[in-house]
C-alpha cells in the first residue's frame, strides 16, 4: 500500500510529538499546546532568579515543584508547591517595597491546573489546548512582605510545527484574576503608604516563542511576554515587556531548559529618583533568568 506525501508528513509529526514534544517544555515562559499521554507522569523543577530594580540591591528566588499526569489523551492535570528567597538593601518604594528584607527559600505557595487539548498541532492545521489554573499564596514575590493572595488563570495556548517538526512557533494569551490582602508590616514611617484592604487586580498576558532543532535532541529558541495589569480606579496601572532566548535538551526520559529574560520596555508607576524610564521595575526586575529540569515517568 502506498501512502501520499502529505500522510506520510502527518504521521512523522505524529511520531515526533509523541516522542519529544509531549508537553515537553521548549521555552522558560511561554507554553505549548501538547499534552502528556494518558497514564503518563512528569515530574519537573522551575527555579527563577529575578535581579535589579535599577537601584540599591535586589534578588529574589523562586522555586516551583511541579507534578502533571495525563488523565486522557487530551486532558492533563497538574499541581505545584513553591518556595521563595530574597535580598532587598538600599531601596524602599513606597506602597511597594516597605523595607530591606533577606531570608532564604522558604514555603511560599500551592497551584493546581488543568490543560485541556482541543486541537493537536501534529494532526490538525494548529495546535489550541486550554488552561484553567489556580493559585494561592502567603508571600509577596515583590517585597518579600507577608500577603495572602488568590488567582486565577485562563489561558489559551497555540502551537504549530513547521519544517516537518524541526520549527516550532507556540502563541499564548490569557487573563489572571488576583484578590490579595497585604499583612501588617510595623516600625513604618508614618506617611509610608502601606494598604491592608483587599485589593482586586486583572492581568493580561501575551506571549510567543520560535524554537529550531539545531541538533539531535537539542533546540535553541526565542520567546517574548507581554503582561499589563489592570485596577478598577486606575485601568492599566503597568506594563512590561521581557524578551530573550532559550536552551532546550530534550532525552527520552528527562529534559532541561535554559532561558534568560531582560526586560526591554515598562510602563506605569514609577518609584521616587526611578533613572530607567522606560522600564517597569516596581514590581518586575531588569533581569530575569530560568532554569527547568522535567522527568518522564
């Protein structure tokens, strides 16, 4: 039996995606529409160093345990627990950053998602999974300062091969809803702005990301996040724009991602003396960089 070119292109994709694509994670930031295989396990490690706001020193860590299982085909859950660090000196914005901080990682938060494919990128002209994730945490990432805080997200995820697999494109849009109660931080100076009220925020999130097979098993990638955050009595209240390139190794039974993101263009809000304005460094940094090590099982 002779098959046509373009069967024969569909199943290698197939096989491709089966293989190595397996919701396998070829950028730090934005994702794919693959999801695991039914019964299969993943287990995989995202630590996070995000550094300078333009004054003073600053540093903080992130580190994400994250679990996934392929409950069908198309669907796949997941649940993380993370960890947060940081080192603040030289640098107090108001409402923002209340004081010098420095502790090491410490529990920080939980997550729970699910990623639902609607379109597979191997048979069908693009790949379109959705994701549905909630978050909770007890520290703020920003300042260090204690801060229950609850989101969640829905996103949309695209993706498409080209050149038989050896190209990658993945598009990513999505909205985050955040209700956040700040806690009690003491010795302030009285004109300090430090609000304990319930604060509602929605965030809209962009991204994309190219990645080419350069080798066997090895990728090298860049990848773009738009993320801008809205309030009720302000509208967008700030904006950011990170763009900059990944490293992907990809084995049969464990992967590792590399990724390094500078912040290219910010809006919004400004601290006092702020020198880079066209940057967004009250609540993002100047740098940021990532590293992600999965397991199949």
């Amino acid at each position: 039996m002779k098959l046509g070119l373009g069967m024969v292109v569909c199943i290698g994709l197939i096989a491709v995606a089966s293989t190595a694509f397996a919701d396998e994670n070829l950028f730090g930031y934005v994702k794919g529409s693959e999801t695991l295989p039914k019964g299969a396990w993943e287990l995989y490690e995202v630590a996070t160093l995000r550094t300078d706001k333009g004054q003073g020193e600053y540093k903080a860590w992130n580190s994400e345990t994250e679990v996934e299982y392929g409950v069908t085909d198309s669907l796949t859950m997941m649940g993380a627990f993370s960890l947060q660090g940081i080192d603040t000196k030289g640098l107090v914005i108001d409402g923002y950053l209340p004081k010098d901080e420095s502790y090491g990682l410490k529990a920080s938060g939980v997550e729970g998602s699910l990623k639902y494919n609607f379109l597979s990128p191997a048979k069908d002209v693009i790949g379109l999974s959705g994701l549905l994730g909630l978050d909770h945490s007890w520290l703020d990432p920003h300042s260090g300062q204690d801060k229950s805080s609850t989101s969640l997200d829905i996103s949309f995820l695209f993706q498409k091969y080209f050149l038989e697999g050896q190209l990658i494109w993945v598009g990513n849009t999505g909205v985050e809803g955040t209700y956040a109660v700040r806690g009690e931080v003491t010795d302030l100076p009285a004109d300090f702005e430090w609000t304990t009220n319930p604060e509602v925020e929605l965030e809209l999130k962009l991204g994309t990301g190219l990645s080419y097979r350069f080798a066997p098993e090895w990728f090298i990638g860049l990848e773009t996040l738009y993320e801008a955050e809205h309030e009720t009595e302000v509208g967008r209240e700030r904006w950011s724009i990170f763009a900059g390139p990944s490293l992907h190794y990809g084995g049969s039974k464990w992967w590792t991602t590399v990724t390094w993101m500078p912040q290219l263009a910010g809006g919004g809000e400004e601290y006092a003396d702020q020198k880079d304005s066209n940057l967004h460094l009250i609540e993002k940094t100047k740098q940021e960089f990532r590293v992600k090590v999965g397991f199949n099982f």
